[in-house]
C-alpha cells in the first residue's frame, strides 16, 4: 500500500530513517533545476526498464514535481512487491512552498 506524505511528514520520515531511497521521476532537466538532496533520477518513462535500481526491499519515497507522476510510480511498485512506498503529496512544489531545502543546477 502507498503512504502520501506532506512535505512536513515526508522529511520527518527522511531524518527519522536514512536507509530510504529518494526517487525522483521527473525529466532530467526538471532534475537539474531542483532535486532533493540524496534523490536518484529515474524518470517515469524508464521505471519499469530500470526496476531493478530500485531496492525495493528498502523503504521508497517518491516525488515528482506536484505528486502526480509520482503516485503512479508509487503504486507500481507497490505492485512489483515493495514494501514501504510513499508518495510526497504536492511534490517538489509543495516542498519548496515550505521553504525545505533543495538543491539546484548541475548533475
């Protein structure tokens, strides 16, 4: 089952466990302009192809840029057999809108 997460949640989960893995499903560029720290990219056109960067044995976070994507991401590896995923409601959008650090420009 998929947990969504508010900005405010989805970074108390982030500080509270450090073994998460970040997903970010946006295109590239959308990456490059603003990421969350620790995020990896795999955009959601490459998921099902790239499945196996996903450790799904791990606890996963999705976001993408308003938390569309990213759900149904989410769900699709909810599918494949993970066992925590979660969502970031609102996405990167909403994390910003909280004034949460991102990273910006560069790889």
């Amino acid at each position: 089952a998929v947990r969504n997460l508010s900005a405010g949640e989805a970074r108390e989960l982030l500080h509270a466990n450090p073994g998460i893995f970040l997903l970010d499903v946006r295109t590239p560029g959308e990456y490059q302009q603003s990421r969350l720290a620790g995020a990896r990219l795999i955009p959601i056109d490459q998921v099902t192809s790239r499945l196996a960067e996903i450790p799904l044995e791990r606890p996963v976070l999705v976001y993408c840029a308003v938390g569309s994507r990213s759900s149904q991401v989410a769900e699709f590896l909810s599918r494949q057999g993970a066992g925590e995923v979660y969502n970031l409601f609102g996405g990167i959008w909403g994390w910003r809108l909280r004034g949460l650090p991102v990273l910006t420009g560069g790889p």
